[in-house]
C-alpha cells in the first residue's frame, strides 16, 4: 500500500539503555491518500540506508518500507 511519511518521531526509551543487540526503533507516522493515518514503530537504521525522510511516498508490503 502506498503512503507518504508524514512524521518520523523518536522513541522514548527513558534512562534505560538498550541491550547491544536491540535496533533503535523510531515510530513513522504514514499517511494515506484518502488522509488516514498509522503509526509503525520502524528500525531507524533502516530509514537511513533507504533514504526515507519525511514527505517521502512510500511503499509499505509485509512490514517493510520502500521509498517509491
């Protein structure tokens, strides 16, 4: 399905630090065309190696983001 990245929002993880294998996850606010929105927790590393930014349209299939 398509969407644009409206927001991309940090996690709040507090004063916990996260375990060595844990992937930093930021929460992406994905917007619709008909204006419906969603939020999908996503690893942030991989928004950077896709080049996804905020107002970006995306393709989201079987949890996974492709910038389109």
């Amino acid at each position: 399905m398509k969407y644009k990245i409206f927001r991309i929002e940090e996690q709040m993880y507090g004063c916990e630090e996260l375990p060595a294998d844990q992937l930093i996850l930021v929460d992406v606010v994905l917007e619709s065309a008909d204006g419906t929105r969603r939020v999908l927790p996503y690893p942030d590393e991989a928004l950077r190696r896709g080049g996804m930014e905020e107002g970006d349209s995306v393709d989201l299939t079987d949890g996974i983001l492709r910038k389109v």
